[in-house]
C-alpha cells in the first residue's frame, strides 16, 4: 500500500490502539492517556495514518460501583498526532470493566472493584465521523 499525502478516512472505519501507560479503573474522568496505531488507517487503497502514530483519548467515565449498581470504565480517542499536527477525531466508546471474580474469607463470589489496563494493552475504537487529513 502507499501512504497517502492527504486523504480522508470514512465514519465506520475501526481504529485499534495500544495503550502506552497505565489505565486505571479509578482514573479521573477528562483524564488524558497516550495511545499508538496498532495497525495503519487506510483511505482510497493507501495508508492514511501508518501504525505506531500517537492517538490521545480520554477516560470520558471513570468506572463507579456503588452498592450492587456498577458503571464500567469509558474512555473516548479524541485525536491523532499525525506529523506533528494534531487531528481532531470523534469516536465512539470503549467500555472496561473488571470481570476477574475474587472470593471473600467466607466464599463469597464478587467481583473486584479496581483493575488497570497496562502497557501494551489493544483497544478497539470505530470513527463515528469521518476524519480529512
């Protein structure tokens, strides 16, 4: 595939992303966190966007447990650092929640409260709007 000088990348197109830092479940919701393309955004038969570009989201929900209610952890991507430019991007959501059961003293199943995604980890993320580079 050749690298496209200017493209633009269609709503729907799915972006996968390897997170840089730690991403904890208690993490404040605005905060920032620094991804790379895990693998190259394509437009018109070309790399658009090659892989290893650096991608920023944030966490949009930090996760919530209160009583027997519980909320996942929610993070957004919110732009692409494409030769030092940065690039605004729209998509939708990413949902996290701790399903590594843990049992109490007297055997009871729950479920862990805290967890972090590290370094390395893939998320998935789909363009809700189309991007022109």
């Amino acid at each position: 595939m050749q690298v496209a000088k200017a493209a633009t990348i269609p709503a729907g197109t799915i972006i996968l992303v390897r997170t840089e830092k730690n991403i904890y479940s208690g993490d404040s919701a605005g905060r920032r966190f620094e991804t790379r393309l895990a693998r190259p955004l394509a437009a018109q038969g070309s790399v658009a966007v090659p892989s290893g570009t650096t991608a920023w989201g944030k966490v949009k929900s930090p996760r919530v447990s209160v009583g027997s209610t519980t909320r996942p952890l929610t993070l957004r991507l919110t732009e692409l650092v494409i030769h030092g430019k940065t690039v605004p991007i729209k998509t939708d959501d990413f949902e996290a929640s701790n399903t590594s059961p843990w049992y109490t003293a007297r055997g009871v199943h729950v479920t862990a409260g805290r967890f972090l995604m590290p370094p390395g980890t893939i998320l998935q993320f789909r363009l809700t709007e189309a991007v022109s580079l």
